[in-house]
C-alpha cells in the first residue's frame, strides 16, 4: 500500500470516492456516540459503589482528632483527608487544603483570588497590573485556557515537546516578561498527550529565573495515579526540587479524585507552601466555612490511605487499557501506512493526541459529528480554541464502551483520510 | 426589687459586692462553653443520620431524567434537587442554581462575580465603578459584612426596625446614590434579631427606585423552614411581588440545608430570574463542571419534597423550642425587673438578639470570656465589627444541652448586670 502523500490525482480521487462510500454508510448507521471528555465510563463508576456503604447511620463521623464531621468548622479539611492528599502529592498536611469537589473549582477561585487580592509574593493584585499573561503549554486542557480567557489574561501558546513545554521559550517569557504571571501544567500525563515532564524540565521550572516576583506555576496533577501499563512514567518531585532552592512559593499544586472515585462528586485539594496558604487561607475563610467534611470522611474510610488508592486505580486500568489499545491498534492498521497522522502512547492518563496534516483538524471533527460522533472540539487543545496549523485533535476513549469505541475509531480513522485527500488533492 | 437604674450609688456599691463574689464562684467551676455560632446541637445531627442510609451500593444513581449522578455534567443541579428548592423558595426549577455544601459560598462567588464581572443589568463590573456601597441592615450577619469587606465595598449600616431595615433610609440610599449596589437581608427570623420583614418592608424593597441599575437585594433565606413556634412568621414574596413590577432582577435568594440536614455537609441553592442566572452561569460553567450530584440526589431521596422537610423540621424544632425557652425565662427573671437590657422573643430561627445599657455589650462579653463563655464577638452584628452604641450581643442558644445553656445564661445575666451596674457606677 503506498501513503496517500506519494498517491498521484488520480489515485487520490479513486480514494476518495472509495472513501465517500464507506463514509455514507457510516452515517446510514445513524450512530450517537461521544468521545468530546475525558468521562469514566459506566463500569469505572461501578468500581466504587462500595464508597457508598462506608458510612451509615450506625456510624460514628467523628475525625481522628474528635471533630464532628457533621457540624460547621474545619476550614482546610480533615486531619485524614489532609494526610491522604500528602501522601498523594509528596507533601506534608500542612502544606494541603482539602476542598469541594472539583480541582478545576479550586483551580478558578485561586486565579480569581490571585487577581482580586495577589499572592502572598505579589506587589499588588493581578488585577492592578495591567495586562497580565499566562504561559500555556499547547495541546493542553481546554479548561485551564478558559478561566484565563474568563479574567482577561493574555495567553501565550508554548509548543509541547516529548518532555514537556518548551523550557528555553518558558524561560525566555519568564525572565524577560514582569508580566508574565504564571504557567498551566498538567505534568504528568498531560492532557492531550499523555507527555510526562522530563527531570531536566521539572528542574528548570524550579531554578528558572521569573521577572515577576509572584510568578506561579498551576501544577495541575490531575493524573498523577492514572497509570495504564506495568511501566508508569516517573515524575520528579516539583515541590522538593524548588524548596531545595527557596523557590517553593512558586507552586500551587492540584488534585482530586475525580477519576478516582466518581467525577464530580470526588473530593479534590490543593498544595503549596505554609506561607502561600496562610495568605490564601485568610480569604477563602470569608468564601466558606468549610467544605463537605462527611465527604471527606466516606473517601478516608473508603480508601484508607494511598496504597488503598494505588490498589483502586488498578481496576479502573484493567478496564481503560484495552479501551486505549483498542485505539491505538484501529490507529496503527488504519493510518500509519498512509504517512497523513501521528499520535501519541501514553502510558497513562485520559487522552491520546492526535495530529493530522495540517489543516485537516477541523474538518476531521466536523465530518465524524456529521457522521453521529462527537469528538473534543478541534482548536480546543489551543489558548482561544485557535490550534494554529489545524492539526491537534483529543481523541478521549474511556467513555464508550469497547464496541462502540471500535465504531467510533473506524469512522474516525475513515474521516482522517477523507480530510487528509481532500486537503492533498487542493494542490494535486 | 427597685431596677438598677433607680438605686443609688450605695445600693450599686453594694449590688457590686454582691454581683462579684457571684462571679468569682463561677470563675472556680472552669466552664468551657461555646455560644458563639449558631450551630446545630448533636441531637439535631443526629436526626438526619438515616439520611446517610437512602444511597447504598445497591442503588441506582440516576436522576429522574436519566443523568448518573456518578459522572460529570449538570452545572446547575438535578432536576428534582432544583424542583425541591424552587418550593422552598416559591420560584420555578429553571430560577434556581443548585451549588455545593454552601450558601455562603455561592453568596461570596455572587459578588466577586459581580466585582469582576457585574451583572446583567451592569453598564459595567462593580470593580470598574469607583468606590461602591452596600446597604447593611444592622445588626446584621457578620459572615455577610466579611464578604463586603474582603471585596472592599463600603458599608452603610441601616438600623434595623420590627419590621425590617428602616426603609425611609434605604429608599433615600438607594434613591439617591448610584454606588449604592446592593443591600444584605435575613427576610425571616434575620441573624441575631430573628425578626421577620413585614408586607410593607417587602413591597418597599419591590418597588423603590433605585439609582444604580444593577442594584442587587441579598436576600438569604436562611431560616425560611426553622420555626420555633405553632405560630409561624409569614414572609411576603418579595420575587413574586417583583415580578408583578417588573423589578425580579434586582432579587438574589439563597438558602441551604445547612440546618436542616448537616451543616457543612448539605446542599445549597440559590435562586433569580433566568436573565441573571443566564448570565451568572456563563461565568459559573468556567468555575466548575458542577457540583455534587450524588449529594444532591441523596437529599432528595431522603425528604422526598418540601412536605418532608417540614415534617423533619418538626424534630428539629422539638429540640430547639426548650432551648430558647430556657434562654428566654432565665431573662426574664434575672435581668426583666433591672431596667438593664431588652431582647428579641423570635418565632424561629436561631438566634436572640440582646440589648445591652449604652457601652456594656464588650464588656459582657469579656466578663463571660473570662469565666469560661464564649459568646459572639461584641460589635460582630454589625459593619465592621462596630456596633456604635456597644450594645448589642448575639445570643446562639442552639449549641449547648440545656443543662450547660442554663450555666452559661446564668453566667450572661450576671455578666450582664455587672458590665451595667459599673456603667451606672460611672454617672453617680
């Protein structure tokens, strides 16, 4: 078979009628599938049901120290929920705030609590500084790009690179730029790509020089225990590299169990320094009195610590593994001998990226919509949801069943190289 | 028994003596009581405690439309989670927000929105308008003026009558002054006072001109369902009688079931027209993918509808109706015949508002400290931690069994009569 870049006209135009074809009976199939997040699927939620049976009326909610669970107070979290995220993120309790729900939540309110009052570091509110800019390492998470665009701060695309963003760009924009106030990272199976941050790039975050005095990196450890396969990628440890040089005060770092125990009704936290957290502290205690303690407890008792989690994530992998494979193996066979994708093998995480040729991304998208499945918006993975050369596009296979995910895979695999013919016959 | 006011400074002197090796005797029993919040009692936690059995393993997590409550998805509630509150709060389930475990929270979020953003009546975000004013009905909550001040907004205190806020004055603020954006109330059983707004005061607040056009009534409802007595309060619709002017987007309700289920592990709710929520949730749908799903269906299955709240508020008034009862004989047999101070005899709610003479309520409050009760701040119910005449304290009679509510009224009125009898010693 020869790749569809060395196919003269007219055998792209054979192709291609060859490929309207199958597509057409695609869409007479009237399919309804949804691949656009990174949603567990049915069987994942079912692995926790158990957590629901933890705590009963016959239980006693009092925490390890005798706080009543039940009642206000306890602003940063339980002594055992504090513990758990240590031990989760490699820090110590103290050093940890325990709240809702939802990482993404905590993740909003401290860029908004950034802009409205500064860090503890921070000359004056962000939002006295005139225009401010955040580095946004890209393809990443569309949502981390969307409270930048909500707050008015510039974004910044840095190029990911096979061992994270592109350091000598972030360190040019940092040490150059006052206004360049922090940085997105997903640093461990990054979404879209499921990259790992090399050592060097953990280092060279931690040591970089920043013009701006409150610079902040958002360590979003989002997948920091969503491993796929026997050989996980290691993370270096952000936190113990910048406080061996005094630069601790430059991470916020955030979690949850979102795709731990069940999205959206998980617990998450966040981590950083005594010092930031005091000052942070001092508002959020204005914002509430507290968050969902019981919750807290259900997770503790559920759980018990982190081996107990480790334990948890390997029936969730048993179940998202051949769901990727599955992927991968219809993404092999279909179109790596046409020389029109590439896309990555995580070893870990939620997503694969994949990039067509360029210029090809959006109508990729469009054409599997119109063909019954909903993909991630292509663009989304870029600041503004620009993807500059068309190409990136968020392949999410964990919601669908193995079945349909098939399905699915075929007919988007069928779209890359409709697209790709397309595109290659406009200067054929 | 001649009241203090009428004895001479021989018969002080000597009341003195007497109020003082009172107190020195309570000083020995090293008490250790809190009276400072208004907390829920162990008893009333332990009413809902069946609640933690409706959502078992066995169950099935979905909504009444067919959404699983598991998995992410739903910004603004489940369907039966915001009919139940849309009939706590008389509006339809499309008015209303179903947020996390609290009111407070998604009172603080409201208004950093609107610094940030405004509203969607707003030429512009509050932070652009100069300085701006909130109308404080004082006493007041002091977790509302907190809020105010983190945001920096000025603070105009309005005294509070029987009927509500003094409404000649609100008018004239709110007429008058185009920085006036808001204004905070407790419509029913209000924070310390418990003191209902009366028709007229709602009528007023629905129809008064206002000279910003985006001006905002605060109205949490936070006490709606905890009456004390067979004989309710009945707090006039100020929604409905908004709508009925054309004025429904000037309204922001809240509410929770912080005491009615478990405080700090219930659900909370707020509630406007759908052209504010319309705007309010763009913004919301970048802070969260949605809250606790799981939590609001747990709810749900346990009250079943408003008639189920109203029965279990019924256990919860059991507990709560011989606890103000014990507050209020004890007042009126220590300190009634004295001349000395007046409080509030509310039908509900969860506080009792107490007047002391001009210039004793700090020092109240220190003499209670110091032999082990620990009230509310002195100054908290109002603007600023302020209170001008230094006389009122709030009393939280919920927390403590009646046993030790006993001790420590008996304390308070000692306390009480010694902070006078000194005051009165000053003058004669």
């Amino acid at each position: 078979m020869i790749s569809y870049p060395e196919m003269n006209r007219e055998q792209l135009l054979q192709e291609q009628e060859k490929l309207q074809k199958a597509y057409k009976e695609f869409q007479d199939q009237n399919l309804n599938l949804d691949m656009s997040r990174g949603k567990p699927g049915a069987d994942q939620l079912d692995l926790t049901m158990p957590m629901l049976d933890v705590l009963s009326s016959k239980d006693c909610l009092k925490t390890e120290d005798g706080t009543d669970t039940r009642n206000y107070g306890v602003l940063d979290g339980i002594p055992e929920a504090k513990k758990l995220f240590a031990d989760i993120l490699h820090v110590s309790p103290e050093e940890v705030i325990v709240g809702g729900n939802s990482s993404l939540n905590l993740m909003h309110d401290t860029i908004a609590r950034g802009m409205f009052f500064g860090f503890v570091d921070s000359p004056k509110p962000w939002k006295d500084c005139g225009k401010i800019k955040f580095l946004c390492p890209s393809p990443g998470y569309d949502r981390h790009f969307a409270i930048c665009e909500l707050f008015g701060i510039e974004m910044i695309t840095i190029p990911m690179t096979p061992d994270g963003p592109d350091m000598d760009l972030v360190e040019k924009y940092v040490g150059e730029d006052e206004s360049v106030k922090g940085i997105w990272c997903v640093p461990k199976y990054s979404n879209p790509q499921g990259i790992t941050y090399s050592d060097e790039t953990v280092r060279r975050l931690a040591k970089m020089e920043t013009k701006a005095p409150d610079f902040k990196i958002f360590w979003d450890n989002a997948y920091c225990l969503h491993h796929l396969t026997d050989h996980p990628d290691e993370l270096l440890d952000l936190f113990a590299e910048c406080k061996k040089l005094g630069t601790e005060d430059r991470v916020l770092m955030f979690t949850s169990t979102s795709k731990v125990s069940f999205p959206g009704a998980g617990i998450a936290a966040m981590a950083a320094s005594v010092h930031n957290l005091q000052f942070i502290k001092k508002q959020m205690t204005i914002q509430t009195i507290g968050f969902d303690k019981i919750q807290q407890l259900r997770h503790v008792k559920y759980f018990k610590d982190l081996n107990g989690i480790k334990e948890h994530m390997k029936l969730h992998r048993a179940i998202l593994e051949p769901k990727f494979k599955t992927v991968l193996d219809i993404l092999d066979q279909e179109l790596k001998p046409l020389s029109i994708a590439s896309w990555t093998k995580p070893n870990g995480g939620y997503f694969i990226a994949l990039d067509t040729m360029e210029g090809c991304a959006k109508r990729v998208v469009s054409l599997c919509k119109e063909a019954g499945v909903v993909l991630t918006g292509a663009g989304a993975t870029y600041p503004y949801g620009k993807d500059p050369k068309d190409t990136n596009i968020r392949i999410a296979p964990t919601y669908p069943p193995v079945e349909e995910l098939k399905q699915a895979m075929e007919l988007f695999c069928l779209c890359v190289k409709l697209a790709s013919v397309e595109k290659l016959l406009e200067t054929k």
